[in-house]
C-alpha cells in the first residue's frame, strides 16, 4: 500500500493505510482488511506458518500507526506533501525489509528496549510463551551474540 501511494503519488491512499494500522493494533487482522487479505489468503499459499512473539510485532503495527497518522496529518492537515512521502517511505523500505529479507525493524527496536529495561519483564515472558526460543524469533543482533 506503501509503495502504491507514492507509486501513484496519490495521498488519499493514506486514508486506507492510517485505518489498517490503526484497525491491526487494535483488534489483530478481523477488522483490517488488508490484514485479512495477508493472514487468511496470502500466509497460506506461502508455506507453513512461522510463529512469532505477538508483543514485538504488535510493537511494530504501532510503529507503523505512527508513521501512517504523521504522514497523514502531514499531508491532511499541513498541506505538507512531501514530509508526508518521506514517512511513507521509510514504512516501505521497513515493510520491504520484512517481507524480503525477514527483518522486522519493529520487532528489533522492541528487543533492544526489552534488553533494557524498558519492555516490562511480564511483557517479555509473553513473547518466551510460544513453541520457538526469543533468541529465535529475534534473531542474534536483537540478543547481542556475534
């Protein structure tokens, strides 16, 4: 959706974008459609499913909350077009990155507060409940092994 915005340089596709972040965080993909779309038509035709840590990913929907309403109010609100473009592009090149290359920016950043302190440690034990290690689903830069 990213990249059709500014594919096509049309702002009002941030309208649909803003509203499928917002919908993601807070109610998972029932009320997003483009979250539907992914986990119940996409996600299976692309092999069995990976699990992964619910906290850290709903930390990086929220990443891209914020991204999408600042670009949004941006161009909404400002008339700041461009301000707005740069924000989207910094959430395809963060999307890209997961969809191509596994690498959720979001999920990171979570591990490095989580690392610190800053995750409460009830929080963390979340993400340590499912069937795969933390160390796993973050990989070795998240944990700080070489």
């Amino acid at each position: 959706m990213c990249v059709l915005c500014l594919a096509l340089g049309q702002p009002w596709l941030l309208v649909p974008l803003t509203y499928g972040f917002w919908a993601r965080v807070l109610t998972g993909p029932k009320m997003s459609p483009l979250g539907f779309v992914a986990s119940r038509l996409v996600a299976p035709r692309l092999g069995p499913p990976r699990l992964v840590a619910g906290p850290p990913k709903r930390f990086a929907q929220a990443m891209g909350v914020c991204f999408s309403t600042v670009a949004l109010v941006l161009w909404s609100g400002f008339g700041e077009l461009t301000a707005a473009w740069v924000f989207v592009g910094m959430l395809a090149v963060a999307a890209s990155l997961e969809a191509f290359a596994g690498l959720c920016i979001g999920c990171r950043i979570f591990a490095f507060l989580a690392a610190r302190g800053v995750v409460p440690e009830e929080v963390c034990e979340k993400c340590a409940n499912i069937s795969v290690g933390h160390d796993e689903l973050l990989g070795p830069a998240a944990t700080g092994a070489r």
